[in-house]
C-alpha cells in the first residue's frame, strides 16, 4: 500500500472517528461504529463521503430476548481500510430504515436480512423473500426457530450413557439441541 493511500485510509478513518467520538471502538483491528437506529442511513452515508465507498454485506445476530443487532461492513478500497456500522433493533418490533439510498448493493442483504431473521427495512423499494420456497413460516436464523429435523428424527449423537439406544439403561432422555423442552407436550 502507497503513503498516500495509507493517508487516505488514515483521514476516512480519523473523520468517522472525530464525528462519532468513543462510539467508534476496535474490535480485532478493525473500526467498529454503534449507533442508534435513527442514525443509521446517517451513518452509513457519513461513512460513505469519508471514503467507504464500497458496501460489502449487511446481516443480522439474533440476541435474546431483547434484540437483533444489525451490522454493515463497508470498505475504503483507496486505503483499503474497513469499517462495521452497528445497531441494535428491539425484537418486539425490529424495524430499521432501508440503507438501499446510500448503497444499491444493500438490496440484496436487507432482504435476506428479512427473510432469516424477520428485521423490516422501511422504505426499501422491494422487500419480498429471496431465498426460501413459497409458503415458507418463520425465519430459520432466529434462535427460538425449531428445526423440524431435530424434531423427526432423532439426535445422533450420544452424550451421556444410556442415550443411544444400545440397551443400557437410560438416566434421562434429552432433546435434540434447538428443541424447545414443551416441544413434545403440545
């Protein structure tokens, strides 16, 4: 990498950060950027100016109970400097606007983002599901979302004697990981 570029990363970087303050920490190397979700086109557009110009994915972490973080990762590709922009949307209600004004290529992930993990993108122009078959109920990336197969067929793997079905007797019974313990009294 050229000084100059060195530089340049240094100034996108340094702007994100004199605009933000201690809203923008390191994680492994790497400038991370919290904001609150009424900032976040806001954001995503300072960054852009500053230099980010490449928009590289946006996806979503399910943390429960109380909310989904939603983290973009945009790029300098002059200073070849990277930046995550983060926020965190209730569960009850995880609403965000759409961020496909200030980069066309969040298209694609806000509506992935949606269909895995239920976040809507208010305002973006084609909100519909991308990847999953028609008809499909839930949103698989969700923690609380219960794989069907963990539920028909049985866990594989033995953990604790007497689980796997080779005739010694059993301590206790354990559902398969991901099973909800009320799962099989409905």
């Amino acid at each position: 990498m050229s000084e100059r570029s060195e530089r340049t990363g240094e100034r996108s970087a340094e702007a994100v950060r004199e605009r933000y303050g201690s809203r923008v920490t390191d994680s492994f190397g790497q400038d991370v950027l919290d904001v609150d979700p009424g900032e976040w086109t806001d954001a995503l557009a300072f960054a852009r100016s500053a230099g980010f110009e490449f928009f590289d994915w946006l996806t979503a972490v399910d943390e429960p109970p109380e909310a989904f973080a939603v983290v973009a990762h945009v790029f300098d590709p002059v200073a070849f400097a990277h930046l995550l922009v983060r926020t965190r949307v209730p569960h009850a209600d995880p609403r965000l606007p759409t961020a496909t004004g200030v980069f066309r290529g969040a298209n694609w992930h806000e509506r992935e983002t949606y269909e895995m993990f239920g976040v809507v993108f208010d305002g973006h122009p084609d909100l519909r599901p991308l990847l999953l078959p028609d008809g499909f109920e839930g949103h698989p990336l969700r923690k609380d979302f219960v794989l069907a197969a963990r539920v028909a067929k049985a866990w594989p793997g033995a953990k604790e004697p007497g689980e796997s079905d080779h005739g010694s007797p059993s301590r206790r019974r354990m559902l398969p990981p991901g099973v909800p313990p009320d799962w099989a009294s409905g």
